[in-house]
C-alpha cells in the first residue's frame, strides 16, 4: 500500500497502488467504492471527439487495500458512439469491480442548450459536516469534504449533501471533472440512509452514473434519496449537481438486511 498524498499511485509496471485514503467505513481492508470508481472511469479514455454518458459499474465484492490491475476493451467503435468495458482486478485475486462505459459524439453548439438552473443551495449555503464515526483515522471520511444543505450522516431520510475531493486521485496528476463525481456518486446511499446503519446494512452492488453535460468546477452535489422494499432490495438514487446546476442522476440497487 502506497504512503502518497493520493487515493492512488501509479506503479513502474501500470498497476495501481491504493493509500490509507481508499479505505472504507465498514472493513478496514477493504476500499470505499467511489475511488475504484473514479479509477475505472479515467480509463475509459474516449476519443477527443467523444463524452462519457453513461458509466454502469458491476461490484462484485469488495476492493481490497491491494495493488489493483486495470484492463481495458472496445466493445463498439463507430462515428458518434463508443462502449468500452473496463476492469478491475487486485494481485492474488478475481476480478472485483468492472464497468460499461458509453461516450457519445459532442459537438459544441450544434444544438441549442437546454440546460436546467441550480436547483439545490450551493456549498457556500451548507454547513460542513464529518462522516459518522469510523473506528479508523485515515480513509475515504478524511479524503473528502462533506457539506450538507439538508440532511446528514447521522439523519434518516433524504438529504442533500456537497463533496469535494481532499486530495487526488491519482498522485502527482490533475484531478479530471468526470473523476470527481464518479468518486463522491457512490456515496448517495450513505448520505441518505433510510434505515438505521446500526442495525441494518444496505449494500450497493452496482453503480449506474448517467450525464447529460460535462461537469464543471471541484465540488460536487449529491441530492439524494433511498427507498428499501420490506422484501431487502432498495434503490438509492440521486440528482448530480455542480455549482452550475443538475448535471445527471446516479442510481444505486441495494441489498438491505437486518446486521447479524
């Protein structure tokens, strides 16, 4: 594991080293989701010409705090639509995370801009919050700046909460826009937890990130909500902002159970 100022540092041999600051609130070896996200998203690498509209992240179980591989295939390759698949698999072990990305052809100004205003007071207007306590000093809770507008850790219920990275992704190289949603947009079923996390858990196995413009400045708003069947599936969506306004929706399946 790395010791850099990061959540990642690039190795001599194109793998991926984990810092203290991937690590989760629940298993001290295991990753928080929202950094192997990012990871995977800078990966997707479309042409100049494209965008990425649509991530579709499978969790298949959790990312240890281990050197990660990233592999890369085209899956379809034509003028205005790619979709590329993207894996991520840890030394020693099976692949534990992957996802399909879709990039579309831009062109700007082509078509008129129909673009909705703010929808959700800015970070200026929400109050600065920490994580619930985790047993742990540096991870994920440390890296990121939490703001809540409505809501919090410790509240039930919808809530509407702004996140800016603390540090980068990956070491000694600039933070890209799409990097920072992809790292906060897993975190939409914490910050509006439905059901008491002390009794129960509400893990996501999936992550679906869909934009309909490219995202703008370092924070990032996640207005989110769940809704939990009493059967154990819920659904944790949220509305993606940045200070200029809604930018696309991240949605999350849930596996919910009482903790044993």
């Amino acid at each position: 594991m790395s010791d850099a100022e990061a959540f990642y540092e690039r190795a001599d041999d194109g793998r991926f080293l984990p810092t203290g600051y991937t690590r989760g609130p629940w298993d001290a070896d295991a990753q928080h989701a929202g950094p192997p996200a990012a990871l995977l998203g800078l990966a997707v690498a479309p042409r100049p010409d494209l965008r990425v509209a649509r991530l579709t992240y499978e969790i298949m179980r959790p990312v240890p705090l281990r050197p990660l591989t990233v592999s890369r295939r085209v899956l379809r390759s034509g003028r205005s639509v790619e979709l590329v698949e993207v894996a991520l698999t840890p030394d020693g072990g099976d692949e534990v995370m992957r996802t399909t990305a879709l990039s579309m052809r831009a062109v700007p100004g082509s078509v008129p801009d129909v673009s909705p205003a703010p929808e959700v007071p800015g970070p200026e207007d929400a109050s600065p919050a920490g994580f619930f306590p985790v047993p742990w000093e540096q991870g994920y809770h440390t890296a990121m700046e939490v703001r809540f507008a409505t809501g919090s850790f410790l509240e039930t219920g919808p809530a509407t909460a702004w996140m800016r990275m603390r540090v980068p992704l990956v070491a000694g190289e600039e933070i890209a826009p799409l990097s920072r949603v992809l790292t906060a947009a897993d975190s939409g079923n914490g910050v509006s937890a439905a059901l008491d996390f002390h009794r129960y858990v509400f893990v996501n196995a999936d992550l679906t990130v869909t934009l309909h413009r490219h995202p703008e400045g370092e924070w990032v708003c996640l207005d989110a909500r769940t809704m939990v069947d009493g059967g154990g599936v819920g659904l944790a969506e949220s509305a993606l902002h940045d200070t200029r306004g809604p930018l696309g929706r991240g949605t999350q399946s849930l596996y919910v159970a009482e903790r044993g």
